[in-house]
C-alpha cells in the first residue's frame, strides 16, 4: 500500500473511534502552545457564584475541554479539527503576543465552534456553546456568556482571515501523531494477508504440479502395454 493509501485508511478508522483523554491532552498542548497566557491567580471562596471567566476559579484547559465534550457531545472528525484552526492561529500570531489567562480557553472554544459550523449541515447554536462552556467545581464556577462565545467567534474568524477551509493534507498533518500507529497496524495487516496468499498460491502451485506427476506417471505403464501389444498383432490383422 502506498502512504497516501494508509493515510487514507488509516483517517477512516480513526474518525470512528470515541474521544479519548489521550486526544484531549494532546488538544490542550496544541492550544497552550498557541500563545503564551498570564498565569491565572486563582482564590480560594468557598460561596457558589458565576464569576468573570478572566478573573476567577480557571479550570485547567483538559477540564475544560473535557466538559465541552461531555455536554456537547461532539465526535472525533470535528473536535480533532480544531488543531487546524489552532496551528493556522498560531502562525499568524506574532511571537510576542501575550494572552490572558483564560485565552486558551476562548481560543479552543472558538476553534471548536468554527470547526462544527464548517464540517456540519447542522451543529449548536452559540447560546448552547456559552451554556457548554461552563464547569462547576469546589462551589465555583467558570464559564462564558452568550456575548462572550459571539465576540471570540468573530475575533477568531478575523484573526484567520475567514479562511476555514480543511484539507485531507490537513487532517493528514494534524492527526499524524494518531494516524502513525494506525498506519503501522494497517500496513503490518496488510502484509500478513499478502504473505498468507502467497503461501496459499505456492500450495496450490505445489498441488498441481503434484497432479500432472501423478497423472504422467500412471499413464507410462500404459503406454508401454499398448506398445507391445501392437508388437504381437499380426500385420494382416492390423
């Protein structure tokens, strides 16, 4: 098989497969490495309130998108796209841009809704993203507003150009790290399966070959009694 015929195979199992915490790690990484963000100081109340997601109670990237998971429910093909957007952001960024702490967090959120726009007929509204977005935890919680989801949506959209398209070359680039293994278990099975065929053709070459010996072997005999048979026939009777 060639490499675009394993990439091939290999993106079309790996769409089927359910969202792992492997995948959301390495989606955090992606994001954190987008821009370097202000470290967030986080207090310690323990009153249950809605807080300013740039001030208060941030929750790890994993977490957050964890629970962008669990609520929306999103699949593979549309959460793995993300790191498109993510690598396509981070090259138009400039090396000095410094970010809030909870940058990341708009960006992914942004990355992801755009993704689900781009790829789906039909995906949630921005209400619903703002009510994904929010996690509850220790008596706190971390979330943004409908408001919020429209501006970082826009500003995403500016900062990319408009320039949502996703290329195969692009899946291929992005999801490499997950599309290697799958490759290799690919391209060993296929393999196995041409060595199995071999041996099987190579049986059957052998069989054949038997079958002709055997076939011209027990015609000789014959052959010699027929010859001398012709040998005692009288010439008149012949």
């Amino acid at each position: 098989l060639s490499l675009e015929e394993l990439n091939d195979a290999a993106l079309n199992h790996f769409i089927y497969q359910p969202v792992s915490q492997q995948m959301i790690a390495y989606l955090a990484g992606a994001a954190l490495n987008v821009i370097a963000c202000d470290s967030p100081n986080l207090p310690r109340g323990r009153k249950a309130r809605v807080v300013q997601p740039e001030v208060d109670d941030l929750p790890t990237l994993e977490n957050f998108i964890t629970q962008l998971v669990t609520s929306s429910n999103v699949q593979v093909p549309t959460l793995m796209s993300t790191l498109v957007y993510l690598t396509r952001l981070r090259s138009k960024l400039q090396p000095a841009a410094r970010g809030i702490p909870c940058t990341t967090h708009r960006i992914f959120l942004a990355s992801l809704i755009l993704a689900a726009k781009y790829l789906n007929d039909s995906s949630p509204k921005n209400k619903h993203w703002a009510a994904y977005s929010h996690v509850y935890h220790d008596f706190r919680s971390f979330g943004f507003s409908g408001s919020e989801v429209n501006d970082m949506e826009r500003q995403l959209l500016g900062l990319l150009d408009w320039d949502l398209r996703i290329t195969e070359r692009d899946l291929y680039t992005e999801f490499d790290p997950f599309l290697a293994p799958i490759r290799d278990r690919l391209d060993a099975k296929h393999e196995r399966v041409l060595r199995r065929r071999q041996r099987e053709e190579e049986e059957r070459r052998q069989m054949l070959k038997s079958s002709m010996f055997m076939r011209s072997g027990s015609a000789t005999p014959h052959s010699r009694e027929t010859s001398r048979s012709r040998q005692r026939t009288p010439e008149h009777i012949r």
